[in-house]
C-alpha cells in the first residue's frame, strides 16, 4: 500500500464527512508505514509507530475513521472496547486477548486471500464432486468363488468386455450432459445428498461455562484433535452443495502453515489495534463497586501498546510494531486521568467537532454508503421509488441537528432514528404501493416527524 496521504484523505472522504485533522493524522501514520518498510533493516527496527488518541462526542466517525484506514491499508484490524477488560486477578477478559484476537483475524484475512487465489482450481475439484454426488457410481457385484476356474467361452468373454465398455461410454456421456446442465445453472435448486464434516465432537458441552474464554477456546482444540472426525450425511441444494464443496477443495489446496507464518508476521508489522471508550477506564478508583479495577486495566494496556511479548496458540506475538488508536469522548473525565505512562505512548492527540447542520445535510447525501442512498435502495426492493427533494433534506437535517442539541448528543447516529420514524409508515405498507413514485419534501417530514418536532419544541423550555 502506497497512498500518499492525500490520497488517503481522499479515499477516507467517500465515507466520512468532516473531521479533517483526523483523517490527515491517520494518513500520515499510515503514510510512515509504507516509509518505514522502504528503509534499511537496522534503522527500521529503531522506528516505531506513533499512536494516535481521538477525542469527540459519539457518532463524530471516530470507528469509521480506524475501519476504513484498515481496509485501505489491507491490514489486520480489531475493534475493542476498553470497558470489557479487567486486571489481571478478576473475573473477566484479559487485556491479552486483544493480541490474540489481531491474530485471528489476520489470518481469517490471509486465509481468505490464498483461497481466493485458488478459487478456478477448487471450483473445477467442486464441479467433479458436484457431479460424483449426482450420479453416484453403482458398485459392481462381486463374482463368486467358483467362476474363476470355470472356463468361459471366449465370444462370452468379448461380449462382457463390450457390454462394460458400452456401459462406461453412457456413463461418460450422461455424466458429460450433467455438466453442461450443472454450468448452466438448470440444476440450481435440486436437492442432493452430500457427506459433510460434523463439526461437534463429544465433551464440548462439558467446556462450556468456564470463565476463562482462551483457556476454554485451547482446551476444546486439544479434545478436537483427540476425537477423530465425524461426517454425516446432509440433503441439500446443488447451490449450497457447490458453495461448501469449494470451500472445502480450497482448504485442501492451500498451505495453513504458509498462510499462518504470513499472518502472524502480518499482524507483528501492520496490525492496527483500535481501542474504543478508553475513556470509561480513566480516573481514579474508588475502592469498591464495579470501576474498581480500571486504572488496573490502564497498567495492563501499557506494556502492550509499549512493546511486549503476548504469548497465543501460534507462538509469541510482538506488539512493537502495532499501530494502536485510541478513542474516546473524554465528556466526563480528561486525558489527564489517564495515568501518565499511557498518556506517553499516544503522542498524536486528535480533536474531532461535533456535526453541524450543513455536516448532517453531507452525510445525508454525498458518502457512497450514505444513508437515504440505503432507504432509496431498500424500497427498490418492494418496487417502490423513492425521490427525496432537497427541501426534504434540509429539513431532516434540521431536525436532526436540533435533536442533538436538545436532547444527547449521540452525532450521525441520530439521522438513522430520524429516516426510521421518517420512513417507518411507508415502510409498512410497502407491498400496498408497489410500482408508485413517492416524493419525499419537507411537508411529507413535517407530517411524519409531528411528534418528534413536539417533543423538541417543549425541551427548549425544559430547564
């Protein structure tokens, strides 16, 4: 990956509106990675990332900002939230587990790359399977003992070699006329009996309930191992039969010890670590009841995010190299809480704003996942077309925006309950009105969004 920084802003800016001192600073430490790559191997082990901190409200695009940095970067990338750690020494996940975590997922990443690179070969052994479970061969009946020291004519014999031969070329035909029914999709919806893997295996059931989820995770792999595997037979469509036949072929084909070394090197030198509501786990405790051990989990974030060693079922992982991204919207305590040696190792602070109006009227329209796009495309589906005028988007936007400034701040998550109750009517009676053309304006939001404007109205006079 070798975007420029603006050109990361760029690509960003499809998605996210706003927020651009973000985005550069993720663009630039992405943009150091590739820089890092290209130097001499000495000096690249003394550079490290530089992590960054995001702080603003919720919905500002903090998480979509980290997601599609990943994606851009085709790197590995896992979501966590702070609060769902504890101290070693409670009940509850380890902070560990996010390496372990980044591990996985970078090989689910690899793993499906490999059998996307030999999908051709493992769709042509799928279609030969496809075919045996189709026609399934007879088996031939066994001669009895006497006949091997009766002496058959010789006319007899050629006859027989005929007949099988005769018989084999009418299979060959048969199974030829299959195939051509099979690629041109007429044999879709048939139903056949396949021989899958049974994916349980006695003892499982006994595992569940511990209250450590690796151990229980590592303790169900080695009863997995010991007990050999099962197949059963399952009826299904040729469609779904293919779908798990190729699926299959292309885990024979590619190597899972390849894709594993990849992949954890992979997740050494790219991964990206993005940690949510750090800002519940800042302050101090207070002794007792359920915030107890937060400045705990602060301490056991620390050597991560420095550099350590985390030990997982694929060997030892080093964290040097991780980019880590942190996030939180800081309205109750402050960085300042958090303890100073974690503070340290987020040098790049970000600041993201609160969405305006004109921001809402953005995110309503120009992003290639934006939200009246979707309903647009949702009742497409019904046969139904749905045009909003641009009266009609301002006046949502309006809405939305005086909502938030009314009620929580809860930022572009709030145009998603606004077109919900906005929609909701017209969606029920969808299948009534297939083949109209209804127009969305500002009468139309007005008069589905009475209550909501109601309700806005007499907060402004709520002390």
């Amino acid at each position: 990956m070798n975007l420029t920084p603006k050109a990361i802003v760029q690509q960003l800016d499809r998605y996210i509106i706003g927020q651009t001192d973000a985005k550069r600073s993720v663009a630039v430490a992405l943009r150091n990675r590739y820089r890092r790559s290209l130097l001499d191997e000495k000096l690249r082990e003394e550079i490290t990332p530089k992590n960054i901190i995001m702080i603003g409200p919720t919905g500002v695009g903090k998480t979509e900002i980290a997601r599609r940095l990943a994606k851009l970067a085709h790197a590995p990338f896992v979501k966590v939230e702070a609060t769902k750690f504890t101290e070693v020494g409670y009940v509850g996940r380890d902070v560990e587990s996010i390496i372990r975590e980044l591990v996985e997922a970078s090989i689910r990443m690899v793993k499906n790359e490999k059998m996307e690179g030999v999908k051709h070969k493992a769709a042509a052994a799928a279609e030969e399977r496809l075919l045996d479970a189709l026609l399934p061969s007879r088996k031939r009946k066994a001669s009895a003992p006497f006949t091997f020291f009766q002496d058959s004519p010789d006319d007899a014999v050629d006859a027989e070699i005929i007949s099988s031969d005769s018989k084999e070329e009418a299979q060959q035909s048969t199974r030829e006329k299959f195939r051509q029914m099979l690629r041109a999709g007429k044999l879709e919806d048939s139903l056949i009996e396949i021989e899958v893997d049974e994916s349980r295996y006695p003892g499982a059931g006994l595992i569940a309930g511990m209250g450590n989820e690796e151990m229980m995770i590592q303790i169900q792999d080695v009863f997995g191992n010991l007990f050999p595997k099962k197949t059963r037979i399952k009826k299904t469509s040729v469609r779904e039969a293919r779908r798990l036949f190729e699926q299959e072929e292309a885990q024979k084909i590619i190597d899972m010890d390849e894709v594993i070394d990849e992949a954890v090197r992979l997740a050494e030198q790219n991964g990206i670590v993005f940690i949510d509501e750090i800002d519940k786990i800042a302050g101090k405790e207070m002794g007792q009841g359920p915030d107890v051990s937060r400045e705990g989990v602060q301490r056991d974030i620390l050597p991560i995010v420095e550099g350590t060693v985390v030990m997982t079922k694929y060997g030892p992982i080093r964290t040097d190299y991780m980019l880590f991204i942190a996030a939180g919207a800081f309205h109750v305590s402050k960085i300042s809480d958090l303890i100073p040696e974690l503070q340290g190792r987020f040098p790049i602070r970000v600041e993201l704003k609160s969405l305006t109006e004109q921001d809402f009227k953005q995110i309503l329209t120009q992003p290639e996942n934006a939200i009246i796009k979707q309903h647009i495309a949702l009742m497409k589906t019904e046969g139904l077309d749905l045009v909003f005028t641009d009266d009609a988007i301002d006046e949502i936007a309006k809405i939305a925006y005086l909502m938030n400034q009314s009620r929580e701040n809860i930022g572009a998550r709030r145009l998603h309950t606004v077109m919900e109750k906005l929609l909701e009517e017209l969606s029920y009676h969808a299948e009534d009105l297939k083949g109209q053309t209804i127009t969305v304006n500002s009468a139309f939001v007005r008069q589905n969004l009475n209550d909501i404007l109601q309700e806005t109205d007499m907060h402004k006079y709520i002390l």
